[in-house]
C-alpha cells in the first residue's frame, strides 16, 4: 500500500506531508476565527446593552429616595431643595434613556425578537 509513497522523490513527499498538515492547520485557523467573530459580536452587544442600562441604574438608585422624600408629610418642606435636586436628577436620568433608546433600542429590540 505505501509503495507508491516510496516510489515519490523527497520534494514530492515534503510537498505531500505539507498539503496533509495544512488541512488540520487551516480547519483549526478557520474554526478560531468564527470563535473570535462571535466574541466579538457578543460583545457588541453587551456594549449597547449596558450603554441602555446606566440610565436605568440611576432610576432605580433616585425613585426610591424620592419616593421616601415626597411620602414623608414632615419632611416634605424640610426637603424641598433635597428634593428638586433629586427630581431634576431623576429627569436627567430620563433623558440619558431616552437618549440610549434612541441610539441602541431599536437594534436591541430587533436582536431580542430573533431566535
């Protein structure tokens, strides 16, 4: 059976053992690619994901000290200045969301719906 690979002359045999490692070589380097390919998609989007959610971060930190400042009947006019601040943060936090939905909602909504 391998006396036709005897038969070859040395450059054809170095050629032939080339081509048979190549093969392996080129399957490996194809296969870490993809791998790399999807990393970085991956993490793509979780760079939009937590870009979507800072905003939402702050509103769960400021709508429940809000909520404690505004329900308390004695400390509403001790707090007033405490907090407008608070409501003009809770606004800003609104807005930086509107702003990240308007940048990455509609991509991330569209990547939520496919399987």
């Amino acid at each position: 059976m391998l006396t036709w690979f005897h038969r070859l002359r040395v450059s054809q045999k170095l050629m032939f053992i080339s081509f048979f490692f190549l093969i392996p070589d080129s399957v490996l380097l194809t296969l870490f690619l993809f791998s790399i390919n999807t990393n970085i998609h991956f993490a793509r989007w979780e760079q939009y994901g937590n870009e979507y959610q800072r905003p939402l971060e702050l509103l769960l930190d400021y709508l429940p000290e809000h909520m404690l400042l505004s329900r308390t009947p004695d400390r509403v006019q001790a707090n007033a200045e405490a907090l407008g601040d608070l409501e003009r943060r809770i606004d800003d936090a609104f807005e930086q969301l509107r702003a990240a939905d308007a940048r990455r909602g509609a991509a991330l909504r569209n990547a939520a719906a496919e399987p």
